[in-house]
C-alpha cells in the first residue's frame, strides 16, 4: 500500500497553498463541530494546536484568547524560504513574523500590499 503522506510531499509546489490555519479558543469544541458536521479527522500537536485532514485540503486550529475576527491563514508551500521572503520584499510586501521552527518545518508570515497576512512554509 502507497503511503499518502509520501505522494503529497512529492506533489507540494513552490508558491502553491498548502494549508489553511484558524484560530479558535476551544479546541475540543472546534475538533467536535467540524467532526460531527464534515467528518474530519484530527491530530493534536501539544494542547495549543490541532491539524485537521478528510478536508479537501489540510489545515489546522491553533488555540487563541483574542477574540477572533479574521481567523484563517492562508499557507503557501515554498522549497527555499530565503528566496519567497526575498521576493515577497521585493514586490512590496513586508513580513510580519520572521522564520520560526514549527514540527514538520519553519515558516514566516508576511502582510501583502492589500493588509492580507499569509504564510510561507517549508520542510526543506
């Protein structure tokens, strides 16, 4: 049997969305309403993060004690992430969290031109 993980790693694109990130202040409750309602699945990450799959495309909630008023991240997969944040500065956007480690890679968040924030990841 093919393992699915291994094809969707070979599938990932440079500058392709990858993955949606919501916040949610209880995750227990959030993980039981999207189970019950759409049949996803689950994988806890530590008691403040909790990645979803059966979606259509995977994501993930992480826990917040802000009131959430745009919740989702758009995230974007990227083979070398030195070269998408350099092109992202240069066609005028400006990074709002630098490169941090996350289980399973690193990322950064940048701001585009209209006040949208989306992320960049890689496991490279």
């Amino acid at each position: 049997m093919t393992d699915l993980r291994i094809i969707k790693i070979i599938n990932m694109k440079s500058n392709h969305i990858n993955y949606v990130e919501f916040k949610a202040s209880d995750l227990e409750k959030i993980k039981k309403f999207y189970q019950q309602s759409f049949g996803w699945s689950f994988t806890d990450y530590g008691p403040t993060y909790t990645a979803f799959s059966e979606s259509g495309l995977q994501g993930g909630f992480e826990l917040t004690d802000s009131t959430v008023s745009n919740g989702a991240l758009v995230v974007l997969y990227h083979t070398d992430l030195i070269k998408s944040k350099e092109n992202i500065t240069k066609a005028g956007g400006a990074i709002s969290k630098d490169i941090f480690s996350f289980p399973g890679g690193r990322r950064f968040h940048f701001i585009d031109p209209a006040g949208n924030e989306l992320a960049v990841w890689s496991d490279k």
